[in-house]
C-alpha cells in the first residue's frame, strides 16, 4: 500500500484539485492506497476540502514544514510514503513510476515538475536548467517525494532543526540509505510563490542554500514566500 502525505496549511485553494488528481491516479494504476492530509495550523477551510471526499485529517499546530510533513510519516501506514504538496498534481504515469522504482529496490525518489501557468522570464530559465542539472546529479525539490516507510522511520523523518530546505537534506540522507531516483513523469506544481518572488529574492535563496546547505536555514527569517505575509496571500490566488 501507499501512503500519501500532503502537508497543508490555509490550502483551501489548492488542494481540492490535489486531491481529485490523486484520486484519479490510484484508480487508473488500482492501487492500494491512503491519503493523509496533515492541517497545519489552518485558518481556512482546507480540512472541510479534505474531509468532504472522505479524506483522513491530522490536525497539528506547528507551522513548520518538517515537523508537519513527519506527522503525517509517523502516521502513514503504507509501505511507501509519498511526500505530496498541497498544490502539487500527480497523474497515473508518475505514479506508475513510483511502485516500479520501489520494485526495483529504490530506498526512495522524487518528481521534477513543471508549473501551470506561464512564468516570469527567470524562472523560464531557471526552471529547465534546474532540472537538467537535477537529473545529472539527482538532485529534486519536495513537490512530490517518496520513500520506503521503514527507511522514512529509520532516518529519524525530515530534520526540524531547519524551517525550509528540509526536503534538500530529506535527498541527501535517502541517498545515504540507499538508491534514489527521479522517474521521467514530471507532477505539475503551482507557480504561486513565483509570482510573489523577484529574480533577486531568488537567487539569493538559491545563492545561501548552494554556499551554506540545508542547515543555514534554522530560523523563519528571510522565508516570507513560505511562512510570511507573501505566503498568506499566494494561497488566496
């Protein structure tokens, strides 16, 4: 069986579409599956989304990505986690190529993506460089991540000493702990905080996490696109 964990705060927006596209998905593949959604915090009515397509909801006060995507690990009891965004639509291919990978003994993996909508002309460059040197280097961002469920507990989750970038050090230890692979499918994302972003915002986000890693991320400040005024309103879009 899998698991699908899609973190959530104020996702009332987005989600619905997450979830019918996941739904189509399983049944397209028939596979076994439960979807966890983990309320962080919400102030919204994105567990009424959940709840009313008769969907499990954890409710949690942490507003912090890590400890809101472990919760839903911690509860998750298929053998596969998948790590799934809120605004992140995954289609029957993706996940055909998820239970493949895991057949062929990947400890885990992850999804490039592409966004829905047209993108500012930076990110028009960033975007299939960024994933182009992902797939070299298998390197992926969190909008759709899996992993074995025992591997998931063996590595002690997503580390919570870090407030973003915590699916960038979630790769590297799978990596320590076996195969990991990015499957050809791509999911498609939202490309809300894009809009919210400036190309200097952006590289110097990219800038501190390729000089000083995961870890240089250990407070909220300078992550307004994620637990900030901006993050409020892209979810109001």
């Amino acid at each position: 069986m899998i698991s699908f964990v899609i973190p959530a705060h104020n996702e009332e927006a987005f989600l619905g579409p997450t979830l019918d596209a996941l739904t189509v998905a399983a049944l397209k593949i028939g596979i076994d599956h439960e979807v966890i959604v983990v309320n962080d915090a919400s102030t919204d009515g994105t567990a009424a989304v959940a709840t009313q397509r008769g969907i499990r909801v954890i409710d949690v006060q942490h507003r912090h990505i890590a400890a809101t995507r472990n919760s839903g690990g911690q509860a998750a009891n298929g053998e596969i986690v998948v790590f799934l965004d809120a605004d992140t639509r995954i289609d029957h291919l993706a996940l055909q190529a998820i239970v493949e990978a895991m057949d062929r003994g990947a400890v885990g993996g992850g999804f490039h993506f592409r966004y829905d909508c047209k993108l500012p002309w930076w990110a028009r460059i960033l975007l299939p460089l960024g994933n182009t040197i992902g797939r070299w280097t298998t390197i992926t961002g969190g909008a759709c991540l899996f992993a074995k469920r025992s591997v998931f507990r063996e590595m002690g989750g997503f580390c919570e000493k870090i407030f973003a970038a915590e699916d960038v050090e979630f790769v590297s230890s799978l990596k320590r702990h076996g195969r990991f692979v990015i499957p050809k499918p791509l999911v498609v994302t939202s490309a809300r905080k894009i809009r919210f972003l400036t190309s200097v915002t952006a590289m110097r986000l990219l800038f501190r996490l390729a000089i000083f890693g995961p870890r240089s991320f250990t407070s909220r400040e300078g992550l307004g696109c994620w637990y900030g005024a901006e993050a409020q309103q892209s979810r109001r879009l």
